[in-house]
C-alpha cells in the first residue's frame, strides 16, 4: 500500500464540499467530486473502442448459453497506464450480450474474483431466484447459472454487481456489462443498425498517481488493488453522497473519439455512472431537423419518436435515440456534450463526420413509422397508493440513506404486491435519488405539479431522474414470478449505505 488514508482524504478535502450536510459537488448531482491523480489523456485522441461481444457457447435446446469468467485483469484505460480492474470476462465494461425476446437464456458466471459477487440484469424481467438479490453472493471460486426466460420485448438492459454494501465499489472496478434484448417487432423497422447502431455506455471514474481507480473505500487501504478482501461495508463515511469521477469513459475508453458517416445513426445509450447525471447535447446542433430522436427507453421502442434537443439521463437510465450526421457537411466534428458538467467533464466524446454514404437503408427520422410500438396504459383507477420516501438517515448510527425512514434489512419485507395488480408507487425526496424497481417495468404518471409525465420519463421505464424535494407517480404492475425483489436509489453509494427495500410478490 502507498497511499495512506490520512494522505488520501487530505488531498480530497480540497474539493471544497462537506463530508456530511447538505453539500453537493454540483447542483445537478448528488456527489463529491474525486479528483485524479494522475495526467489525464487529450480529448478526442483515443478512438471509441468496439464493445467485445459475447456468443453463447450452445445454443441448443431451445435456449442459448453464454460463459462468463468474472476475474482480475490489468487493462489499459487511460493510454500508457495500466490499471487493475474487476472484468466480467477480461474487458471493460464486461461483453455485449445479444439475446431474443421469448427465448430462455443462461449466463454462466464463475467467479474467479477474490470477492464475492451477485449478478443483476438490470431491466430483465427475471425469477428471483436468478436477479442478484443482494445477499444471493457467488463467493469466491463458485459457479451460478443465471436464467432469463426473456419474456419481455426488446430493450438495452445492463448487468452488473449487485453484492450487499459493495455494489458501489465493485461496479466501478469494473463490474457491469449490457445485454441486448432483440425481438421481430424492432427488427421490422427502418432504423440504422451493424455498423450504425452503437452502444455508448458512459461511466466517470477517478485515478490516483499510479493509474489505480480511486474509490474511498472504508476499507482503508484495502481499495488499492483490484483483488482485495474489503472487511467494512462500502464508502467510507466522508463520502456517502456519492462518488463523482472527473474521467469519463465512454465503453472503457476517456473521451473517444468515432468517424461516423454522414448519415443516419442509432445511439443506445446507458448512463452507468455511480452518482453523476447526464444532460446530453450535440455540439454543433445539427443545422436542421432534430438533435436526438428518442426512439426507446429503459424498457424498449416508444409508442411514437420524439424529439429532443437534449437529453437527461439519471443513472442507470437507458436511451435509444436516432442521430442524422447527414445534416452536418463532411468534416465537420460533432462533440457530444454533458451541459451538467464543466471543464473536462463538460464533454464525453466526439463524432468526426468522415465521409458521405451511399447505402443507408433506414428511414429518416421524418419519415418513421409513426406508430413504433403499443404500450399498454396501466390502469390506476382503483389502484392503491403506496409511498416511498428516499431520504438521509441514519444507519445503525452512522450516516446513511434510508427508505420510508428505514434502512435496507434483507431479510425484512417493506411491502408485499399481488401479481397482477396495478399499484401507484409515489416516490419521495430530499436530494437526487434515482430509484430503480427490479422485476418489471413501469409507467411515470406525474412527476411534481405537473398533470403529467416530465419529457425523459416517456415509455416503459425501470428506472426514475427524482429530482430534490421532488415526487414522482409510477403505476407499476408485476407479472409472472413471485419472489423477493428490491427497489433501491441508483446511486451506488446511497444503495450501499442501505437505500434499498425488500418486497415480495405473492
Ligand atoms: Cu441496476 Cu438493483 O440495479
Ligand atoms: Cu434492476
Ligand atoms: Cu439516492
């Protein structure tokens, strides 16, 4: 070890934001900015990395079976530096996994970390006893078959750890992957795919001087190397609003850079950072039809496109839109902004618009079917009402996050649903708490004073951006697996200082 803890916290004081209190790094998120320690790379000069793609190993059988080897490996991230990383499958982030609507599939984990590990696919409509409840560890040398049935429609879902206290730490290390859902519906429309559709998961990370990630463990010390044994739960004290890095990766590259064709591409985007929102920009604005063109959310195609001129991501939320580099002349380069942040952190990659193309068989955004999809309203009328109320607490006497003044007891049921039945779920605030229900997607009806949705919230969404001192209406129904699931906040370090509740379908 080489940096001691007493050196490593008097160099983050200087951030200028509180341990404790109402501090925020920056207004939009929830966090504390960790600087690094080391010389970061240029922008734009490293190029988007392709993401590595997993097949199944068998495809026998009516389902298809895919090997995963969670294990330590040394990659290069920042150019020139090596860093230590905990993989699903040697890469960072983990394999693409590509699977089909209605058909089983089986993700075999061995765990050949050092730490124990609970695998959750983040959107998978998923039996509990394969959704990575969080005390459901692999430990250290095991195997697990994860099962998907799959039934549900096409999406970008996202897998990552899910371990009891560690799921901060363990998925900045490294532990998170996206997995394609694919089904008829979405393969007969016009929309750019091969080449043209591209996955983008962005993540922020900080590194110390010897090109380590830099996360303020509790452990102390404990953090430095990919392959330890941490012994005390998750984040140290000094940072449970959140863990902010000043890098961002964009599929484990810092701010790359990719030669588009000025044509029309698919964006599948996932931002998988523990604690920093996003809000998503072109710069230059195209000079003519829309920036994005949301086609998808969380749980797959809109009803009808919509337009957008920039985009408000929370973390873990997923969006599928549609860009038109033809509107840009050749040459031009297109920056993909984050308006949330500043310096560095104001940008995540760049688009070099390289040539024209010929062969676009997609349709212009104009010129879409209307009707992508049909997305059943649920219906609230007779529905009961439950509250969920996400807030700073206390956590067996240390600082925490607690959820209807609770916090997070495995074992202990904070509700039990019927399966079948429409439920209104009211979320509650006091400062940015992303909130996440496993099992099924669901439906935001009304988010502050508004009568309605907010413009982020369209489509079968997991995952909800409340905003502080804010409340959300979701209508949630769960179908077909009865079992012990979460509802957690999506940032990781309020998950872990216990911001999460049990309940159970019956
Ligand atoms: Cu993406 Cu329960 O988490
Ligand atoms: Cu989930
Ligand atoms: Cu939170």
């Amino acid at each position: 070890m080489t940096i001691s803890r007493r050196r490593f916290l008097g160099l983050t004081a200087g951030v200028g934001t509180a341990a404790t209190g109402c501090s925020t790094a920056t207004p939009t998120s929830t966090g504390q900015l960790l600087p690094s320690r080391i010389t970061l790379p240029r922008p734009f000069t490293v190029p988007l990395p392709p993401m590595p793609v997993l097949r199944p190993s068998s495809a026998s059988g009516g389902r298809d079976v895919f090997d995963l080897v969670q294990r330590p490996a040394t990659l290069e991230v920042l150019p020139g530096v090596r860093t230590d990383l905990l993989t699903y499958g040697g890469t960072f982030p983990g394999p693409l996994l590509e699977t089909r609507s209605g058909r089983p599939a089986v993700v075999r984990h061995r765990n050949a970390l050092e730490v124990p590990v609970s695998v959750h696919l983040h959107g998978g409509h998923t039996p509990s006893t394969s959704d990575g409840y969080p005390t459901d560890l692999v430990s250290p040398g095991e195997s697990r078959d994860y099962t998907y049935p799959m039934r549900q429609r096409a999406a970008m879902l996202w897998y990552h750890d899910h371990r009891m206290d560690f799921t901060g730490e363990q998925v900045y290390r490294g532990l998170l992957g996206v997995h394609l859902v694919r089904d008829d519906e979405e393969d007969a429309l016009p929309l750019p795919h091969s080449d043209r559709e591209v996955v983008l998961a962005i993540v922020d990370r900080s590194f110390d001087e010897h090109g380590q990630l830099h996360y303020p463990s509790a452990d102390a010390g404990a953090g430095e190397h990919a392959h330890h044994h941490a012994e005390s739960p998750g984040i140290d004290d000094a940072h449970i609003e959140g863990v902010l890095g000043d890098v961002m990766l964009v599929n484990g590259a810092a701010w790359p850079v990719m030669e588009v064709d000025a044509t029309r591409y698919r964006l599948r985007l996932l931002n998988g950072c523990s604690s920093r929102r996003l809000d998503l920009a072109l710069d230059p604005p195209p000079p003519a039809g829309a920036m994005f063109t949301q086609i998808g959310s969380d749980g797959g195609l809109l009803t009808t496109p919509v337009a957008h001129k920039h985009l408000v991501m929370a973390q873990a939320e997923r969006f599928d839109v549609l860009v038109d580099f033809s509107k840009y002349p050749v040459g031009t380069q297109v920056t993909l902004r984050n308006r949330f942040g500043s310096g560095p952190m104001g940008a995540v990659m760049r688009f070099v618009v390289a040539r024209r193309a010929s062969d676009d068989d997609s349709a212009p955004a104009d010129q879409l079917p209307h009707r992508l999809s049909e997305i059943e309203p649920l219906d609230t009328t007779s529905a009961r009402v439950r509250e969920w109320s996400f807030t700073r607490g206390k956590v067996h006497g240390r600082p925490g996050w607690v959820i209807n003044g609770e916090p997070f007891d495995p074992e202990e049921m904070a509700a039990t649903v019927p399966l079948g039945k429409t439920e209104i779920w009211r979320f509650r605030t006091d400062l940015h708490h992303p909130v996440h229900v496993h099992l099924d997607p669901f439906q935001v009806i009304r988010r502050g004073t508004s009568q309605g949705p907010g413009p982020f919230d369209h489509g079968w969404k997991d995952t909800v951006d409340v905003r502080p001192a804010e409340h959300v209406d979701i209508a949630v129904r769960f179908t077909d697996y009865k079992g012990r699931y979460v509802i957690h906040c999506h940032n990781l370090e309020h998950e872990d200082r216990m911001m999460m509740a049990a309940f159970a379908t019956t």
